[in-house]
C-alpha cells in the first residue's frame, strides 16, 4: 500500500478513478467515460484547494466521489488519516461529521416546508448534540444573519440569505473539511463577494479547509491558496494559486485564463492561446493528451501519453512541451495540426 502523502493533511486523494456508463450520461453506447481519472492530491489544515475546468470536466463527480455520495472505482481517500473509500453508509457516518458540502444553489438544498432553523438542526440532532436551539442560534449569528433566520422557510429569504443558512448548516458539527460546488455561481455578483468573504473570515477563525468546485476564474482567486485544474477527469495542472494564475503552463489553464481575461487579450494572443471547440471524450484506449483537437501548441507526440510532472516545486504540468520549456508565455505560435483522438482533423 502506497504511503501518505502528508503527515498533516487533512484530506488525501490517491490515483482516484470514477467512471460511468455512456447510456447514463447520453442515452447510448455501451461506453465508459472516465469521470475521473488518476486524480492525486491532498488538503492541509486552514488551506483552500480549488477545482477548475469547464462543466463537465469531472470537478463535481470528485467532490461527490470525496464524501462518498458516488462509490469509487479504485484509489485512495483518507479523511483525517483514515481510509474512507471502502466504508459503507454506515460505517462513514461517524466521518461524516468531519466533511460538510455546501450546493449550487442553496433552494434546493434545503427542505421548502421546514423552517431554516429546523435543517440546520438536523446535523446537530444526528451527531448528538445538546442544547440544539442554542448551537443553531450562534451558527446564524456567526454567519451575519441572527435568530430570527431560525423561524424562517427558505423561499421567505434572499439567495445570499439562503447560502449563509447553508454554510451555517455546513458548520454545525464543526468540519474539518468543506466541501463546495459552484457556491456562488446562483448569487448576484454583489452577493458573490460577501458570501466570499465570509467563508475567508470563517476560515481564518476556525482553520477551516476548503475544496471548492468552480468555474469562476475570479472567485477562484480571491479564495484559494492552492488549485488543481482538471480537464476530462485528469489533472492537468496543479499548484499554489500565484504560481498556476501568474505562470500558467498546461496550454488549458492559459487558454481559461485568457477566456476569462485574466492574461490580457490581443488579436496575435487569440490565435496562440484560445481553446477551440468543445468538450469530447477520446476514443477507448486512447493514452495521449485529451486536449489534442483543441490546443493550439499540439504537434504528433501529443498524441503520446502524457505524465503529471513537477517543473517548479509544487507546480506541476502534465504537458510534454511544458517540461522541454517550448511553451512560450506571451503566447507563441500555432503547432501542427493532428488527428484528434480516435476522430477527424
């Protein structure tokens, strides 16, 4: 068995794989995609990893996979040092307690016909707690709302409202971990930032550590200390957030950045950098680069099987032009074009 990967982390995740069947997701096949793939990497106390990539890219299978809402196919998930992959619903629910999610969109997370006071509860009751309307008082009052939130039903409150009782309710058995998907992406923008500055207060407070799902390339800045950015269930870049936004390698992570305008935009810096196309899942047993089809510094050995290698400590590329040095930062020029994976030009 594999070793740690850290003495003091918080969570640990080890060549975890999760697929699904093609007629589950588009109603043909028989095909299995590749949700997650070999995903490695691990969360200290009061840091905050962010995962980025487009929809569909596996960010939500692995949140899910993490707190065992899906099984895992294979791999490792230690919480707190202990091994949780295998545990049934059962025997994970005293871990259950050290790991909390937070949803998209916090109406549906809550229960329409009882009052906020009442879910927030729920957890507390669960884990044993005593003096339950006490607790649920000082979650509310600590997430900026107050009391009188309690007696409230979740379509009588605001959106912002709503993912602050949902944060509350997240905090109730004082986790170790949160876990987020999308959280602010159903906010208003002015909404974003208290809720985003919350969870920065709430974390300095209790050394919180967060794993936030999110396509949102600004929020992502304003919270992480570390990201991962994932592509068709692989990592393919992965690091401290100044030094992945700041000096970004995979052609992916330059192409998000740039679609997102954090890398500054030229007409010469469209046609290097752009990601082209949408997302396509390669052929069974194809090895190489996923990206290929869609990158702009592809030539014939993407087509090879392609390594998560560090170039600086901690920053790591899985990009064989990257590891040779041959990405240019401001840019550089159009390879040659390959076959995609398993298709046409």
């Amino acid at each position: 068995m594999s070793q740690r990967l850290s003495d003091t982390s918080v969570l640990e995740v080890h060549e975890l794989r999760k697929s699904f069947s093609s007629s589950a997701l588009f109603g043909r096949g028989p095909r299995v995609v590749p949700a997650v793939d070999g995903v490695t990497f691990a969360i200290e106390p009061g840091r905050t990893t962010v995962m980025l990539g487009e929809s569909g890219c596996g960010k939500s299978t692995l949140a899910r996979t993490i707190l065992q809402l899906y099984k895992a196919d294979s791999g490792r998930i230690l919480l707190l040092g202990k091994e949780v992959q295998d545990l049934g619903d059962r025997a994970f629910r005293p871990h259950r307690r050290h790991v909390q999610m937070v949803f998209q969109n916090p109406l549906n997370s809550f229960d329409p016909s009882r009052s906020l006071g009442y879910s927030i509860a729920e957890p507390l009751r669960l884990a044993g707690e005593r003096d339950v309307d006490k607790r649920v008082d000082e979650l509310l009052t600590e997430v900026g709302l107050g009391p009188r939130f309690a007696k409230i039903k979740p379509r009588r409150v605001s959106g912002g409202e709503l993912q602050r009782a949902a944060v509350a309710r997240a905090l109730a058995t004082r986790p170790a971990l949160v876990v987020m998907d999308e959280p602010t992406s159903a906010l208003d923008m002015s909404i974003q930032g208290q809720v985003l500055r919350l969870m920065r207060e709430l974390q300095d407070r209790h050394s919180l550590s967060y794993l936030i799902a999110t396509h949102d390339l600004h929020a992502a800045q304003l919270v992480a200390h570390d990201v991962i950015v994932l592509y068709l269930g692989q990592i393919v870049e992965s690091g401290p957030v100044s030094e992945v936004f700041g000096n970004a390698q995979h052609p992916y992570t330059r192409g998000l950045l740039y679609a997102h305008d954090l890398a500054g935009r030229s007409e010469e810096k469209d046609r290097a950098v752009r990601i082209r196309g949408t997302l396509k899942y390669p052929e069974p047993g194809y090895r190489g680069c996923r990206l290929v089809g869609r990158c702009p510094f592809e030539t014939p050995r993407c087509v090879e099987p392609q390594e998560l290698k560090e170039l600086t400590p901690g920053h790591a590329v899985r990009c064989w032009r990257a590891e040779a040095g041959e990405i240019d930062p401001e840019g550089g020029q159009v390879a040659h074009q390959v076959r995609e994976p398993g298709g046409k030009r």
